[in-house]
C-alpha cells in the first residue's frame, strides 16, 4: 500500500466499468428473480386518496403500508419518514406502493394511477418545520465531561452535503 503514496494508482474495476463491461445489478439474472419497481408521489404535500392498478394481477406482488409488520417508518436519527404512504403526502416521489414482477417489460408496462389532494406546499426552507429541526441526542453527563477534560474546544461547525457517486443507480439482490 505504500506504493501507492505518490503515484496514479489504476482502480482494479476501471477498465471494465470505463468499457462498459463490468457487470451491475441490472444485468444479472437468477431463475424465479423478481424486478421491482416503487410507485411514487408526484405532489409535494397532500393527501393519498385512492390507488387504481390498471394491470393484469397474475405474477404481480403488490406491497403497500398494510403489508409492513410493526410500524411503518424508516428510523435515521428520528423515527419521522414513514416507508410507504398511508394517506399524508409529505414530499415529491415519496414511495407510495411496490410492485414485483418475474417479467421485467410486465413490470414497467403496469399502469398504477395514485388520486392525490393536493396540500399547500411550502417551498422557503425558513418556514418549513423540518428543514432546521432541532434533533438532541443526549448521552452521558455532559457538564461532569467538561469538568473534567484538559480542554474545551468550542465553535460553531458545518459540513456540507456528502453524497457517493455511484455509476449505477442503487440496487440490491437477494438470493
């Protein structure tokens, strides 16, 4: 690793991703393997007043809120983003529905119309109630910690936003 210090070091999946032949999640196939794809919300904020599927059943899997055991929420820091929608429309694209299919071109040619009411959006970041949301996470005894230390190193920090930049959108495969 050493050698590397310095010098251009060639990435090991270079070539093949810079030709086009390494090999994504897309292009692998795996007998009975279902394609799936998430229906989305397309108002900022509102209301989910019905799901019509315009689709032959036959093959499908659909999943919606009902399906999910326990609670319907995806916890980051706070438990505040539900999986799928159940009736409130908190953002644009939010996940709605998922379908499954084994036939890839079944999958995409499905038509799924989601009725939504609209809300009024709010689109200044200084009037939204979650955008500078405080979040505290208190561990520990912290005036006891600061007795205690040597130094105290104070000051206000930002980092900006960090994102990967993958080639390939994200995906996953079970087996």
């Amino acid at each position: 690793m050493l050698n590397a210090v310095g010098r251009n070091v060639p990435r090991k999946d270079g070539i093949g991703k810079a030709t086009g032949q390494a090999r994504y999640a897309d292009d692998l196939r795996f007998p009975g393997m279902l394609h799936g794809r998430t229906i989305r919300s397309t108002i900022p904020c509102g209301r989910l007043t019905a799901v019509r599927l315009d689709l032959d059943p036959t093959g499908f899997t659909v999943v919606d809120h009902r399906d999910i055991p326990g609670w319907n929420v995806v916890t980051l820091i706070a438990d505040d983003q539900p999986c799928l929608v159940e009736r409130e429309i908190r953002h644009v694209a939010e996940p709605v529905l998922l379908l499954a299919h084994e036939n890839r071109e079944a999958l995409f040619g499905a038509r799924v119309a989601l009725e939504e009411e609209p809300g009024e959006p709010i689109f200044d970041p200084e009037r939204s109630p979650t955008t500078f949301k405080t979040i505290l996470i208190e561990k520990g005894d912290l005036p006891a910690g600061f007795a205690a230390a040597d130094h105290v190193v104070e000051g206000t920090y930002r980092t900006g936003h960090q994102e990967h930049v993958y080639i390939e959108p994200q995906a996953v495969i079970a087996v």
